[in-house]
C-alpha cells in the first residue's frame, strides 16, 4: 500500500495537477479492497480517467474557433511554417524555456 500512495506522491510534483490526482481512485482501491483486486484491474482506473479527459478536452477544442487575427494571419500566409524550431532554436529561447520548467520543478520540490 505505501508505494502505491508514495507514486501519487511522486506524480504531482510535475504535470497537471488534475491529471496527477487521477490516481487517488486506484490507491483509495488498494488501501480499502483486497490487494489482488487492485493488482487485477486497479491499476486501470487513472488509465479510463485519462482517457475520458482526453475526449472532453479533444471536444472542447474542435469546438472553439480560431481568433481572427490567427486566421487573417494564416490568410496572408504569415505563419510559421516550423514553430518549435523558431522557438527553440535559438539559445536564448530554449535557455528560457530550461530555467522556467526547472525553476517549477524545484519550487515543488521544496514543497513536497
């Protein structure tokens, strides 16, 4: 039982703090069911969530409309034809980028 509260532990240091917390239903399973039923389908639940967040979220977005300016953008043919390497190409961009995931990533580290 304790490994399986110290993974969702673990697991909520970084990412999405919903989807980390998806595991609290296949942990409370292990600690109140036998341990052979969480061994046998447990381990599935935060699996079935994920998944039903991805085609609500897959929903949401193929419903919401593009800004205006986006689509005049894309219109005039102004848009960016590889957007990762314009953003990360450049060593100021991707060093940016480095400081801020680490710089949260330790912040709750110290937290936790």
């Amino acid at each position: 039982m304790r490994p399986a509260w110290k993974s969702l532990n673990a697991s909520s240091r970084t990412g999405d703090p919903l989807a980390s917390r998806s595991g609290v239903p296949s942990a409370a399973s292990c600690a109140v069911g036998a341990q052979w039923a969480f061994k046998d389908w447990g381990w599935r639940i935060p699996f079935i969530i994920s998944f039903v967040l991805l085609v609500v979220s897959m929903y949401i977005r193929l419903q919401m409309a593009e800004s205006p300016a986006f689509v005049k953008m894309k219109e005039e043919g102004a848009h960016s034809k590889a957007p990762l390497r314009e953003a990360f190409g450049q060593w100021k961009n991707a060093k940016i980028a480095i400081i801020a995931l680490l710089g949260l990533t330790a912040g709750q580290a110290v937290v936790w």
